[in-house]
C-alpha cells in the first residue's frame, strides 16, 4: 500500500512540474527536455535585432539650373511638363523625352505621322519663337501649363534679353541651350542633367559624337581629293546655303563649299544667286533640296551647261520625316551627313548606309524603319 501511495506521489509531483514548466513557455511551444546529465547547458543566443532601411531621400522641390546664356533658373527638380520655342527644340526634346511635351511649335510634318505615336499629334500648337513662321502664342502656351520652356539651338543676339523677358512674363522658366550639329552631343548631356535623364541622353550624345568623329576621320582619309560642291534650293533651284553659314555646317564639313559670299544668309533659305554665278562656280557635285528642280535639270538646256549636270554628279536630299540636310537645321543633319559621305566617298565611308539609317530611327524617332520605307526615303 505504501508503494502505491509513493507512486501517486511521484506522478502528482510530475504534473505539476509539467503544468508549471507548459505556464513559463510561449503559447504554441513545448518546453525543451532537461540536458541530459554530464551536458552543459548552451549560452542563449543574442537576439536579432532587423538592420533600419536606409533613408529614402526625396526628390528636391526646385534644383538651379544654368543655361547658355548665363542665367542661373530655379527649376522643378522632377520636371514632367515642357514647351519648346521652335521646330530644331521640338525635334531634339522628342527624340530625348517625348513623354514630356505638352505642345509642339509647328505641325508636324506629315510624312513624320507614318513614323510617329499618333498621340503625338494630337498635342497643341503653340507657335515659334523665331524663324518667321508665326509668334509664340502666350495665351497657349499659359493653358498648356508647362513646367519649362525649351529653346535649343543658335544664339538670338538678343537670346538672353529674350529668354529673361519672357520668363519675367509668363512666370515660367525659358532656358537656352546653345547647339550646332557638331556640339549636339553636349547639348544633349545638358539637357539630361536637367531633366534627369542622363543615361538616355548620354546615349543620344554618344551617337552625335561618334558619327562627328566619323566624318573627320574619313574626311582626313580623302584629304585632298574633297568634291567641289554646291547645295542649292528653291522652287527654282538658284538659292544657295553659303559657306560659313549656321545652315552650311555639314556642307563645309564634307565638301569644298565654293558658295564663298560676303553676306551669308542666317535664314534656312539661303541666299539668292543665278545662272551666271553657278556656271562661274562650276561645282563637280550639286545636292538640290527636296521639292527642288532636281527631277528636271537632266533635260534642261540651260542647266546643261554645268558639268555637273551634264556627267550625271547631282542628287536630292532624302526626306523622311523631314529634310536631312535641315529644315529644321536639327539632329537629322547627322542622317545628312551618313547619305552625303556615302554619295560623295563610297570608297572611304564603307560603313553599312541602310543600317545606320535604321539605327537612328530606333534612337531618335522610337520607330523601326521597314525596307519599303527605307527604300522610299533613300532610294
């Protein structure tokens, strides 16, 4: 009887101790067994503590901005909204960030609408500022409600009194980047430091950059064996851009430019010459403008008498979606200067004319050129 009686006593102690042991540990968790005997008992481990997220810094409200004229802007620091003041900024914005156009200064021309988002011309329009194809629209441009306005391109005389009145005025920033073909590359780097979007634009800088370098050096390659050139114009074909003028950057560049004036024109129209004066320059090639006389020079009497024309040395400038010698005198002057090193220099430019093409569509245009298309612009 004592023996059961112990045995109850044994089990009871054993309970409790269980009960007590299951009230100290956490809800759903078994307590562990005691250490065998001879272990030692192992040092709890420290607990774990989660590292703090680095802080998220915020985008900065304003940021200051310098721009080609000197002025020191406070602009958005996240800028999602922008005019521009003429065709060559609409061409460049569009390529870097087409996303951010509120308004465009000019129609687009239609061959682009083959090529472009639709949604895109359906955008406002909100004039130039220069050029004389009609004024900057401030009423307009005030309803579009941009963040900035972008002018890109050669220096007004009058840019930074410009660009400080009219910021005065509408309360919106007006910023200048200067730019030619051959500096395209940094103006678009800046522009990427202002919008934050150094990468696309570095990409875009890359191409203008390499393409320069590569008229240079195949330029240097033909040395001395440059064409004696003239680009000509007009519904008669009797204007010429002049060496040394803003629009005869890529024709000085590629060729002897024999449109020695003393007055070059700044206007995309050149300047106004005649018959007398081409036969006394006598070019070896002649690029006519698209729209020009050049699908009718071939039987024309008194065009025969330049040995140009005469040997068959003469061709139109592509056109799709715009003029690639100009007109705007924007980036697809680099598209001018890949056709005219491949007519003039076949030898030299060994380059691949159909690829590059494709490529700067891609880059610039956010569209893929099919052959038919190709062979439409260039053919």
């Amino acid at each position: 009887m004592k023996v059961k009686r112990m045995i109850a006593l044994l089990l009871a102690l054993c309970l409790l101790a269980a009960l007590a042991a299951c009230a100290k540990a956490p809800a759903g968790q078994t307590p562990a067994p005691p250490p065998a005997a001879g272990t030692e008992t192992p040092a709890p481990e420290p607990e774990q503590t989660p590292e703090a997220a680095p802080p998220v810094e915020a985008e900065p409200e304003t940021v200051e901005f310098t721009d080609d004229t000197g002025r020191t802007l406070t602009v958005p620091g996240n800028v999602e909204r922008i005019a521009v003041t003429g065709p060559m900024s609409q061409i460049v914005l569009f390529s870097l960030a087409p996303e951010k156009l509120v308004g465009i200064s000019n129609a687009w021309d239609p061959g682009a609408e083959a090529y472009f988002d639709p949604a895109y011309f359906n955008l406002p329009v909100l004039g130039q500022l220069y050029g004389g194809k009609g004024e900057l629209n401030l009423e307009e441009l005030l309803a579009a409600a941009p963040q900035l306005v972008l002018d890109v391109g050669e220096p007004k005389d009058s840019i930074r009194e410009d660009m400080e009145g009219l910021s005065e005025q509408t309360g919106i920033p007006f910023i200048h980047i200067d730019t030619s073909t051959r500096t395209m590359g940094e103006a678009y780097r800046k522009l990427g430091v202002l919008l934050g979007l150094e990468e696309r634009a570095g990409e875009l800088a890359d191409y203008c950059e390499d393409t320069w370098v590569l008229a240079e050096n195949i330029m240097a390659s033909v040395g001395e064996g440059r064409k004696k050139i003239l680009y000509l114009l007009g519904d008669e074909g009797l204007n010429v851009i002049a060496k040394g003028s803003y629009h005869g950057e890529i024709i000085d560049l590629l060729g002897d430019n024999l449109a020695v004036l003393d007055q070059p024109s700044s206007k995309g129209t050149g300047n106004e010459t005649d018959m007398e004066q081409l036969l006394l320059w006598d070019p070896e090639f002649i690029i006519f403008a698209n729209g020009s006389v050049a699908g009718q020079v071939g039987d024309d009497p008194v065009w025969q008498q330049l040995s140009a024309i005469r040997s068959g040395n003469y061709a139109e400038v592509p056109y799709g979606p715009y003029n690639w010698m100009g007109f705007p005198p924007s980036v697809q002057r680099y598209l001018g200067i890949l056709w005219i090193m491949k007519t003039l220099y076949p030898e030299q430019a060994s380059y691949d004319l159909k690829a590059e093409v494709l490529r700067y569509f891609r880059l610039f245009y956010h569209a893929e050129l099919s052959d038919e298309e190709y062979t439409a612009i260039v053919g």
